[in-house]
C-alpha cells in the first residue's frame, strides 16, 4: 500500500512495497508512482487518480515493474483521503495477483474453478441467493473474521452486519438490484472475538438468461488498519507533531468559523522571548522540550473552553473566548505569566522562559481571520521592540509592563 499526494507522487508506502517491488521505500518517497508502473498503465492511473477525487473507482488491472526490469501483474485499487471534504492524498493499494492469474487461466470458466481461485483468495467471497441466503464463503472467512465456512453459511448474512449499518445495507442491494449495477458500501462486519471490525463490502448481482436476478456475489475486505490509517492522517492534519496541540490548519479554519458566527473573543499570539538563545546553547533536543513544556503550562492556564494552538517554532496563539474587556485579557495574561514564572528544570537544566503577547479583539480589531492575525502580530511586534516579556492589546490601549 502506497500514500500519494494529489499529483501522484509517493509520500509514504508499508513493508510489502519493498518486498513486491525490490526498491527502498526511502528510494521511493518523493517519486511518481506512475514511474514504476508499465507505459501502457500510466494514462490509466491518472485517469483514475481523478476519478477517485469524487468517487472510489473500481479496481483495475496494472503491471507493476520491478527493479529488475520483470513486469508483475497487480489488481489496483485507489481510494481519495478526505479531509473536511476536500482531497489531501490517494491510498493505492496493489495486490500481487501472479499466482491467482495462474490459477485463473488453468481453471478459469466453471462453478469448481471458481471455488479454487475463491479459496485462495485472501478476501472474504460469499454467494448469496435471491432469498440472502449464503450458498458459499470462502475459506478466507476463518482468517479474515474467525468464523469457518460451515458456521456463516448456517447464519444470515445481515446477522453479521452492525445494527446500525443494516439499513444503508438493504438499501444498497436493493438499488444494486434495480440499476445492475455493482453496490460498494464501508460497514462493520463480526468478527468471532474481536467485534465489529470495519470492512468494505463489493456486491455484484448476477441475472439469468430472461433477467431475473439469481445471485449477488459479495467480496468483503477487512479495512480496520486503513480506517486507523486515515483517522491518523486526518489527525496530523490538524494537530502539531510535537505537542500535540491544534495547528495552523485548525486554528484558521476554527477562527473563520468563530468570525462568520459573531463570536466575541481575544486572539492572543505568543512568542517566547529569546528562544534561540536555549537552542543555540543547549541544542534542538533541548529546544524541543522546553516547546513541550511550554504548550503544557498554556493549556493549564487557560480556560476549558479556550483554545491553545502551535503556529511552528516557538510562535503559539490562545483563542480566549471569554475575555471580552481589557480586565480579563490582563486577568488572563497574569495566569500564563504565572505559570511561565515558575521554575523551569529541563533534563537538569535550569532555564528561565518567558513569552511576550500581542492582542487583538474579534470581531472589532480584525473582521476576518487575516486581519485579527494581522493586528494581534502588530501589537506583538511592539512587545518585542520595547522591552519584551509584556502585554500589548491592539488598538489604543498602552502596553502593560509585568
């Protein structure tokens, strides 16, 4: 399984892309995919590298060539990584199907060929009736959910689906039915011991010779690893590796939202005072972890519903959504002063830390979230020219000295 970024270039890839292709993962990072696919699949994967923008296209057949010059033959499959609706990267996930084309080509065309390349198939396949009655699953079913062959055929399908996922179930047969058309749906299957695990389901309904539907082949895809994968992915999107704290990408998008509602509330920008000087002296570890601890006594300070976030290096920025005079804004400096006073002991170094503040008051200093950014560094900015280690509110306000 490859990551790729929207112009199809690899950004990260698993085990099995080293194995399968014979190059470096670190060889591979930064280069398109498209490179290392036969000439004739090139066109192709981009074709399908926009069509997953807005949906997940099928499968498709690709020759994957490998650094000895040998072509393999793979089933891909491209799925869109969303954000907040909008597509940051593609999953490509690639299977080696040199021994299933094997076996396809020896047996390929009747019920008791089908059932050899089933049973080694390392997907769940199941054939179920016009009724929903299972008539075959595959071996797989004991590896992939820990229920044999023998015990899911004996249980309606719709027993193993999540309550809460039957009814978008249904409806997909049904309309699978009525269209011809294959379903796909992400649903939680049972697993024997290990619960609801999330899986992808392909349904394919197979008529007779007058167009009466006799059968829907389902292939079932256990995805729980990809579903973490993109819950992680969508979590370093909007949170800073270090702290852990809310990112730019957060902030803005909550500041706009905050903005566009008529919130009243403080933007307050940070920047410690002379933090090149502890990493120059004491290095990046230890710049690392005075950054850490520093996240850690701002979150402390300040109230439950505000928000702490990192910009990048030792620039933070507070959203105060209850300091809407003067007085609770200083209120509100004071504790985080407060909890920058006290002593700091960074693997066995004392230190001392203290950070200067530029306000700036929504909606009335700043009617977007570039403007509020604008006038909050301002007031930073004459922090950091008369002395540092102070307070300045924008707009006619004084600096208040500590």
């Amino acid at each position: 399984m490859f990551t790729v970024d929207t112009a199809g270039r690899i950004r990260t890839g698993n085990l099995a892309v080293e194995k399968i292709s014979g190059y470096k993962m670190s060889d591979l990072i930064g280069t398109d995919l498209a490179d290392y696919l036969a000439v004739d699949n090139r066109v192709q994967v981009a074709d399908y590298l926009e069509k997953a923008r807005s949906d997940a296209p099928d499968d498709f057949r690709i020759h994957l060539v490998h650094v000895s010059g040998k072509q393999i033959g793979c089933l891909m499959k491209m799925i869109a990584i969303k954000i907040n609706g909008q597509t940051t990267g593609y999953y490509a996930i690639l299977k080696d199907m040199t021994e299933l084309d094997k076996l396809a080509s020896k047996y390929a065309g009747s019920e008791e060929r089908f059932r050899i390349i089933a049973e080694n198939a390392q997907d769940v396949i199941v054939l179920l009736n016009e009724l929903g009655e299972c008539l075959y699953v595959s071996p797989s079913c004991k590896t992939v959910y820990g229920f044999l062959p023998d015990e899911a055929i004996r249980m309606r399908l719709f027993s193993f689906i999540h309550p809460n996922d039957l009814a978008r179930l249904e409806a997909e047969f049904e309309q699978s039915v009525s269209s011809g058309k294959a379903c796909k749906v992400r649903l939680r299957v049972l697993h024997q011991t290990k619960g609801w695990i999330w899986s992808e389901l392909h349904g394919t309904p197979v008529f007779d010779d007058q167009n009466q539907f006799i059968h829907k082949v389902l292939i079932l895809r256990d995805v729980t690893q990809q579903r973490q994968r993109e819950r992680e992915l969508e979590y370093f999107a909007y949170h800073d590796s270090l702290t852990g704290l809310p990112n730019r990408r957060m902030l803005s998008e909550r500041l706009t939202a905050e903005i566009d509602a008529g919130t009243v509330f403080a933007l307050m920008v940070l920047d410690m005072d002379d933090f090149k000087k502890i990493n120059d002296e004491w290095g990046h570890e230890t710049g690392d972890a005075v950054i850490l601890e520093f996240s850690k006594r701002l979150s402390n300070a300040i109230g439950k519903s505000d928000i702490a976030a990192r910009l990048g290096g030792d620039e933070f920025v507070i959203l105060l959504f209850g300091a809407d005079t003067e007085e609770k804004i200083r209120a509100a400096a004071d504790k985080i002063h407060e909890a920058l006073e006290r002593p700091w002991l960074v693997k066995g170094i004392n230190l001392k830390v203290a950070a200067s503040m530029g306000v700036a008051l929504a909606p009335f200093q700043g009617v977007d979230a570039s403007n509020l950014f604008k006038n909050a560094d301002r007031a930073l900015y004459e922090v950091k020219k008369s002395g540092k280690n102070y307070l300045k509110i924008d707009g006619p306000n004084v600096k208040v000295p500590r």
